[in-house]
C-alpha cells in the first residue's frame, strides 16, 4: 500500500480522527487532564453494551469449538496482540484449562510483548505462517484483533482460518472494517476519536480488555468452569491461589476453614470435587464420577446426588 493510499485509509478510521473535546489538554493542569481522560473512558462501556448482541454470537462460537475440542487463538499486534496474550495466559490458572486451548499471537513473537517490533504488523505471510505452525483446524475458532480494523497480520490469520474452515471472529473499534468484512462474526466497539489522536492503547484497548474478558469468561461458565459466581476450577498453584480455593469451597458449601482445607487434601486440591463432597456427603471417587457423567457442571452433579 502506498503512503498516500495508507493516509487516505487513515482518514476514514473513526479512532483515528481528532477529538474535538481534548484540543486543548496540552494546556491545561494535571487535575483537568485526569478529569477529560477519565470522561472519555465513561463512554468506553456504552460502546461495549451496544456490540453485547454480537460478542454473544462469539462466546457461542467460541463454546461450540471447546465442545468439539478445539482451542480459542487470539491474534494481533501492538496493543491488540498483547491484550490477547493477557486473557490468553490467564485462563490457565482461573479456569484450570489445558495449556493450549487458548492461545495468544503477537505479531513479531514473543519479542514484540515487551518491545516493538517494526513492521510486524504488516507481515501478511507470518499471520499465516504463525496459524500453520499451530496446525489451525476447523475445530479452532481465531479472534482477530485490530483497534482499527486493517492490520495485514490479522486481516491474513483471519483469512487463512476461513480457509482451513475454522470460525472467526473480528475485534474493532471502528465500522465496516476489513477484518469484520473478512470475519464470520463481526465485533465493534466504537469508541471513537481517543483523548491523544491515534492512541488506541487507550480507549480502544480498554474495550478490548472488557470484550476479552467477556469472551473468556462467557465461554468458561458455558462449558461448566463455575458454581454460582464462584471459581470452582481455578488452579491452586500458588499460596495465595490456594487460600482463595480454601475460601471458594467455604462460600460455596457454608463450611468452617478446616472442613474445607481437609475436604480439598482429600479431594488432590481438586475445588469442585471438595465442594461435591462436602455438599453431597460422598467420597471423593464418588464426587469426581458424577462430575464426570455431567460433563464437569458442578450444579447439575450437586442435583444428581442425594443430600
């Protein structure tokens, strides 16, 4: 693409257009600053809202393809990559998923999470050379996020996904984008012009932080990872981690700290197969057979077996 072509692009994307309301922050004092930033990120949750309809159709993609046993990829760049590498690695440890079935791409690799990686972004052939190294299938559903919809490196994954079959979802903040042309669903958030003309770590970022999150978290209580709003497959792999799974199995079954942190030893540290247990008065055998013959949905085995 040429410079003039890419300028012309440029000034069609909505994130990337001045802010009438912040021309003049550079004068004002810190406070004032703080105050225009922060009522700009009030208008961050109504773009969110207004795309719900759609971030829905993602989540039941997205559990479609772990009910199949597919993975959920993210992908993108600067900003959008590392975002997706966050929710990424953070599912491990909250939901207790398998390494590898959600995984985060950044263009430029592994490098480009803490530094920038120039030209990255625009790297067509690696987008797809990144999906092939991880034999994407049919199963697999890849999200592809861009603040401004155009990244060749995420417009190329997304494309190649179609081809092997698989579902895709776009990420934006601006309408009628090429990566939601390109995708089977079509996500935007649109925030608008951000408070530093063209900053998209800001505005944009944060909708795709909350959107991230709704698409993970969504998809883990679909295929069972919680009871009520309590993280019962969260993996106790630290102190502080296996307090809070001490604390979830008392919240859940109304028991004392021992009660629980006995049940949990009994249980190999397993949260569900504690609160089963504990709930249901069976052995932890018993407990993990009729989370099995459920599918792992905590409530439909607390249901299934008598008190």
């Amino acid at each position: 693409m040429t410079q003039l072509n890419l300028l012309s692009e440029l000034n069609s994307i909505a994130s990337e257009g001045r802010n009438t309301d912040t021309l003049d922050i550079d004068t004002l004092p810190t406070l004032a600053i703080l105050e225009k930033i922060n009522q700009e990120d009030h208008k961050v949750a109504g773009a969110v809202n207004d795309a719900l309809s759609d971030i829905a159709l993602g989540v039941d993609a997205i559990v479609s393809s772990f009910n199949q046993g597919g993975r959920l990829i993210y992908m993108g760049a600067g900003t959008s990559g590392r975002l997706g590498i966050l929710d990424a690695v953070e599912c491990m440890p909250t939901f207790s998923v398998p390494e590898g079935m959600v995984i985060g791409l950044i263009a430029g690799g592994e490098n480009a999470v803490i530094h920038a990686v120039e030209g990255a972004e625009d790297d067509r052939e690696k987008g797809i050379a990144d999906l092939k190294a991880l034999n994407f299938n049919q199963k697999d559903v890849l999200v592809g996020i861009a603040a401004s919809g155009r990244t060749p490196y995420v417009a190329a994954g997304l494309e190649y996904a179609k081809q092997c079959k698989g579902q895709t979802i776009a990420l934006s903040c601006n309408p009628n984008s090429v990566i939601g042309q390109i995708a089977d669903i079509d996500i935007c958030a649109q925030v608008g012009p951000e408070v530093l003309t063209g900053s998209t770590r800001l505005k944009s970022g944060t909708a795709q932080k909350l959107i991230l999150n709704m698409l993970s978290t969504a998809s883990m209580i679909r295929i069972g990872k919680t009871y009520q709003n309590l993280m019962v497959d969260v993996k106790a792999s630290n102190q502080k981690l296996h307090a809070r799974a001490v604390r979830i199995v008392m919240q859940a079954t109304d028991c004392d700290e021992q009660l629980a942190y006995n049940a949990l030893e009994q249980a190999n540290n397993e949260v569900k197969v504690a609160i089963l247990m504990l709930l249901t008065h069976v052995n932890a055998q018993q407990a993990r057979e009729t989370l099995s013959k459920e599918k792992g949905f905590l409530r439909n085995a607390v249901s299934q077996e008598p008190r």
